[in-house]
C-alpha cells in the first residue's frame, strides 16, 4: 500500500550554511524515514549544494524524489546517477530513470532506456531487475498501442471531500462516500500550513446530496491516536465494516484486518481484528473487501504472508459461520510487484485490483479479471486493463463501482497539489461510468512480441522444388516434406560441389555447404515450426492473423519459370500449415467460419528478380548453379511479417498479391499492369499513392474506398531507361498509420 503524502510547511527551519553536509545528510534521513519527503528531499538539496559530486546524496535525494512523486525531477536526478556510475555501485538506476520517463508519458524514451537495462542485466537474467525491465518494454510498447488522449477525462470530487493532501475512496453505503485521507492532525484552514509533524490516514463520510457532497466529517468511532485507519467494506448483510488498522514506519505500512459492527444510522459497535488465520503473525494483511461470489460471502484482501509471490499479493478467504476458511493465494494475477484495492463486480463477475506489474499506462493501472466458480474454488481469467480514462501514467487504485458512477483514486495531472503536481491522490468520478472496451490483451501482446522476435522465418528449397519440370503455381507437397527430401539429398550436394576440386579447396566447399545445411536450412525448419505454435496461441485467441510471405529462386531456369517456381514454394507453406498438428489449423483458414481467429496469407513471389546475378545460371555448371552453397542461399521463401487484426488499429487496405510480374521486355516498350486493393475496414478509407520511380506512371485517379470496397490500380512503365532484371516499387499511404502499403512491379528487359 504506497503512502502519498503532501507535507506544507510555512517555512523550512534554518540551518547555517557552516553546518556540515554530514548534518544536512543525517536530518534529511530522519525526515525520509518518518516519510517526510518534502522536508527531506528539501534537505537533500542543500547537503548536494556544498557537495555537488557525492553520489550517495545524490541517489538518496533521487529515492525521495521517486517517493514524493516528483517524476520530472526524479528522472533528471536517476539520469544523473546513471551517467556517472553505469549501474555499478546502484544498478537500479537505469530501471527507475525508465520508470519515471513512463510515468511522465515519455513512452519512446523509456522503451530505450529499459532495452538498456535489460543489456545491463543480462549477465544475471533471473533476478527482478532484468525480469522488470523486460517486462516494462512489453508494458510500454502495450501503453502505446493502447494510449488515447481524445477521452473524456474524469472528474475531481469537489473540495468537500478532496483536500491538498491524500483521498482513496472505498465504498458507498446508506448514501455516504466512505473513504481515508491522509492529512495531519493540525492544520490552518487558510493557507493549509502544517503545524503538527502528526500525518495519520483516517476513515471520513461525506453524504451524497441532491447530486452533490457535503462537506465531510470524521468517523471519529474507527480512529485511533496511535494508529493510522482506512480502506473499508461493508458487509454483504451491512452488519459489519471491514478495514484495516495500521502502525507505520515512515512510508511503510503494517496492518491488520479488523471489524466493527454496524447498528445503523451513522452508529457502530465493537469493533475487533480478525483472527491469526487472516491476520498472520507480524505480516501486513490490508485492504479487505467483501463480496458474495455463487452464493458465498468471500473476503478479498492483500497480504504479504507466507505464500506471497510479490511484495503484497491477492488473496481470497471464504466466510464460514463467523470465522473464515484458510486464505488462498490469487496466483493467476499476483506477480513479482504489488498487487492491491481488491474490489469485486457483482453483476460482471470481476475482480478489480492495481497493480504495477502487468502491462499498463504509467505506475499502477486499474486492471480486473473475470472470476468462476468451479467447486470450492475460485478461478481468475488473465487480467485486463480497464484502459483509459480509468488509468492514466501516474497511479490509479481503488477502483469500484455504485449505481452508475465509478470511483478511482489517482495522483494524475489535474489533482489538487501545493507544491508538487503528482503528490497526492484525489478521488475521480465518471457519472456516467465509461465503457471499458477491451485492448490488446496483455497475454496476447506477449505473443506478438515473441512472434515479432522470431521473424524473418527463412524456409530452403533443393533444385527446382517442389514438383520439378512444371509450370503450375501451386503443389500438393507440404513444406516439411519438401525439407525431408532435400535433408536427405546433402549427401549429394556436398559431392557434386567438389567436383574438380581437390583439396583445401574441395573441403572448404563442402564445409560452406555443411554449414549452410546447418545454420540456414535445419534451422529455418526448426523456426517454422516455434512460429507455428505461436501461431496458434494467437489463434486461439480470436486474432486475425496476415502473414506476409516473399519467394525467392535461383537464376538457373527462365524468369517467368522461376516465379511459377516461387508461386508453389509458398504455396508448400500454406499446404504446411493446412496440415499441421493434424488439421488444427484449417478452421481458422476457411472464410465460412465466423467468430473464431483467421488465418491468411499475402504473397510477394519475387522469383529470380532479387536474386544475386552473380550467381551462376549456367545449366552446364551445375556445381555452381545448383549444388553450391550460393546457389542455395537464393533458393528461399521469407515469412516477412504478420499484421495482428483483433484489438488493435490495422492498416485498412490489402492486396492479394503485391508483386506484378511483367516478365521479359523489350527496352523500350510501354508496360500496362495493375494491382488490386480492398478496403478491409469499417469505414471509408481515403489513401494517398506516393510513387518516386520517374519511369512508372500511375493511372488511378480513385484515391477513396468505401468499406469492403476494391479498386483496380492502373500503371504504365517505360522501359527506355531500364536494363536487366528491375525491380520497382510505390505505396499507399493512409493517414494515422506509420507504415504504408508497398506495392512491386518487377521486369526483365533486354
């Protein structure tokens, strides 16, 4: 549970400017470990004044920074620490200057700086620097993906419940808005200057009113003088209040569950801490809510007991009779972070919480998990972010829900503040509350990482394969077979390719290729079929997958035999994957199937035309033209890219194939060739064509596409100043996507 504090003092005391840094040092560390981090980072600025190069004040002043939630200056003061100590002697300065670069919304930079860290990490990739760093790149890359600035932001509650200092709403009950603040115990109404150093979290009410809140008062009942009190949850029967009671030590929280009773109209009873069975012996057992799941009352809280996976993780417990059954531990969604503000959707059946960990915006993100009943037991799906405006980059906690309002807690731009922006949380509403569309989901976007990792996926081919001597363009072999026969052929290629040679020569060759077969060919089976089960997964998700497939051949045969060639080299692939795992695929490759994932392909069959012409085309040397390891290099098809459709902005034209073939040419001659382009999306698509080639003239004048529309791209290409194998190109632009449509055109003219 982070304390935010806001700390206002009239003045800062005097100290002599004689005094030694050491002094300066030492009272700033007081006021650190009490949690006063204005008064101490105040104090860190003067030690740094008299000593500008000590790096241990300047880290410590950093830390205080971070925890006064000053992200701006925070990040210059870690950039500093980096610059001077490379992560040596505070090797998690790196990650928190990535941290607070996210936090500020500086999304490009941090991805930088935590590919930096994971670098610096490496050597020991199993400990939580390089595990958090790692994390963060697919965090920040997902905050990217999903960022929208064009949201109706929320709304502040009004200052009769919001103050300069801390609020975290909990629940509403008999119309009143419970909640804690985090103010001190004496303070002066006009200019809000705090004269006790006493900041205690209490539990406050404030009546909802004709719309509005009145102002609020103390639940002086739940308030203890040596003991800070917050969180909150009634009862399903509204019998009881569960919250937390805690002692603290500086920023640092140790709490235990406990109960009032309720007696209506504003009055309480007893109130107790729950027994050592929920309450462990010396661990910080907080923020409880209760909820009735399948017909059962079930405390959710957070806990760093004996189990915990992070610094506070999820747990749930149920309630038997008076007393609950043994807490389990949420691990679906407990990661190596905090995960906290448990609250449960009755009618969705989901379970909201923070957390830091999982992909999200900034600090810590709203995130929920639907929640099943199966037995005795509960089952969490994997955690969705709430997305915006929920969460924005700084932290967002204690989300929950009352009629048609929403509730979130959050230090966001915006809050309430004296002296820093970000310090403290206000208590944000949406009335009414904003719909939660669903994002990239955050299981699927470490696929899509993997998968993107894994590309180019480059598959070989033997002389003339699959189906020698034919012009069709398609085959019925599958690509593995394909690999089958020319695995069992290496045996013959490193002979013919020896022929005449002797020697030191003659080995070289033979090595050449033995690498080749190795490195390339074996390999580019061994990705194909990693690919494929990544595939899958994404898949099974309800993606739409597009993958991009370029052909490649030797020189050896005729042009327009080569791109027939590569024509069923891809179409071996797509036979592959129509008869992996025992057809598993096929459903998805089949238009008549609605509501599952898709899986389709685009070909780019480029033939010889990227071929190295150096390469040898002589029939009669074949040991150059067929069996060496140049020759085979060129003999490839390439798994380019993959566009993922579901849940994310996709580029709204296609193109069947994006290669036009115009075969051999006379120099000189006129060449008419067309593609053609569809409008996958929902509305109207309008595109620009930028086209740098002087000799390619483009015809089309339709520069707009209704949904679900096609076009026909006209072009000319002289060919007075072309020689030789060409391959030429333009694209399709549309505003909002970074990267266009290419389209090729590729000749041979003599």
């Amino acid at each position: 549970m982070s304390r935010l504090y806001l700390i206002l003092f009239l003045f800062i005391p005097f100290i002599s400017v004689s005094q030694k840094t050491s002094q300066l040092v030492k009272f700033a560390d007081e006021q650190f470990k009490k949690g006063d981090y204005y008064y101490a980072q105040e104090y860190y600025k003067q030690a740094l004044a008299k000593d500008s190069t000590n790096i241990d004040i300047l880290w410590k002043y950093a830390e205080t920074l971070r925890a006064y939630k000053s992200y701006i200056e925070a990040e210059k003061q870690y950039a500093k620490i980096f610059a001077r100590e490379q992560a040596k002697k505070y090797p998690s300065s790196i990650l928190q200057l990535g941290l607070m670069q996210k936090q500020i919304g500086n999304y490009k930079k941090a991805i930088e700086t935590f590919k930096l860290a994971t670098k610096i990490y490496q050597p020991d990739n199993s400990n939580y620097l390089f595990k958090k760093a790692e994390k963060e790149i697919l965090s920040t890359q997902w905050a990217i993906d999903n960022f929208k600035d064009t949201l109706k932001p929320l709304d502040k509650l009004p200052l009769t419940v919001n103050s300069l200092d801390a609020e975290f709403a909990h629940s509403v009950f008999e119309n009143q808005l419970i909640f804690s603040s985090l103010r001190a115990d004496s303070v002066v109404e006009e200019d809000q200057a705090v004269y006790s150093k006493s900041y205690k979290t209490r539990l406050y009410k404030s009546e909802i009113k004709d719309g509005g809140y009145i102002k609020n008062e103390s639940i002086d009942t739940l308030s203890f003088n040596k003991f800070s009190s917050g969180n909150g949850s009634f009862s399903i029967d509204g019998k009881f209040f569960y919250f937390s009671i805690c002692e603290e030590e500086g920023y640092n929280y140790k709490c235990l569950i406990a109960r009032s009773s309720y007696l209506g109209k504003g009055k309480w009873g007893k109130t107790d801490t729950l027994s050592a069975k929920i309450n462990a012996v010396g661990k910080n057992t907080t923020m409880p809510v209760m909820a009735e799941v399948n017909g059962k009352e079930i405390l959710f809280f957070s806990s760093d007991r004996q189990g915990t996976k992070g610094s506070l993780d999820l747990w749930y417990a149920t309630k038997n009779g008076d007393s609950f059954e043994n807490p389990i531990n949420i691990s679906e969604l407990n990661t190596e972070d905090a995960e906290v503000t448990p609250w449960f959707d009755t009618r969705n059946k989901r379970l909201y919480f923070s957390s830091s960990w999982h992909n999200g915006f900034g600090g810590t993100d709203v995130l929920f998990s639907t929640v099943e009943a199966n037995n005795n037991a509960l089952t969490f799906s994997t955690p969705v972010n709430a997305g915006m405006p929920i969460n924005s980059p700084a932290n967002d906690i204690y989300y929950f829900e009352h009629s048609d309002t929403v509730y979130v807690s959050s230090n966001r731009l915006g809050s309430y503040f004296s002296k820093n922006p970000t310090c403290c949380s206000d208590i944000y509403y949406a009335l009414p509350a904003p719909i939660i569309k669903e994002l990239v989901r955050i299981d699927t976007l470490e696929i899509r990482e993997k998968i993107r990792k894994s590309l180019p996926v480059v598959l070989y081919f033997q002389n003339d394969e699959p189906d020698a001597k034919t012009t069709a363009n398609s085959t019925k072999m599958n690509y593995m077979t394909s690999y089958g026969v020319y695995k069992s052929n290496y045996p013959t290629y490193k002979k013919e390719v020896t022929i005449g040679l002797q020697g030191d020569i003659a080995q070289k060759r033979i090595d050449d290729l033995s690498n080749f077969f190795t490195n390339s060919v074996d390999k580019g089976a061994t990705d194909l079929e990693e690919f494929k089960s990544l595939i899958l997964e994404e898949l099974k998700i309800g993606s739409s997958v597009i993958i991009t497939v370029k052909g490649f051949a030797s020189p050896l045969a005729k042009t327009n035999y080569n791109l027939n060639l590569t024509k069923r080299r891809i179409s071996s692939l797509i036979n592959y994957f129509k008869e992996a795992n025992k057809g598993e695929f096929l459903p998805y490759m089949q238009d008549k199937n609605v509501g599952i994932g898709k899986l389709s392909f685009v070909y780019a069959p480029f033939g010889e035309y990227s071929a190295d012409q150096k390469t040898s085309d002589n029939f009669y040397d074949q040991k150059n033209s067929v069996y060496s390891r140049e020759a085979g290099i060129e003999r490839k098809i390439q798994i380019e890219e993959v566009v993922f459709e579901r849940n994310t902005a996709v580029f709204p034209l296609s193109v069947k194939e994006s290669v036009y073939s115009a075969g051999v040419k006379k120099k000189g001659s006129l060449v008419k060739g067309a593609h053609v382009i569809k409008n996958n999306s929902q509305k109207e698509v309008y595109f620009v064509i930028n086209n740098n080639q002087r000799s390619l003239k483009i015809l089309t004048t339709k520069t707009a596409l209704k949904p679900g529309e096609e076009t026909t791209l006209y072009f000319e290409l002289n060919t007075t100043e072309i020689q030789g194998f060409s391959k030429l190109s333009y694209s399709l632009a549309v505003e909002g996507f970074k990267n266009p449509l290419d389209l090729f055109l590729t000749i041979e003219v003599r």
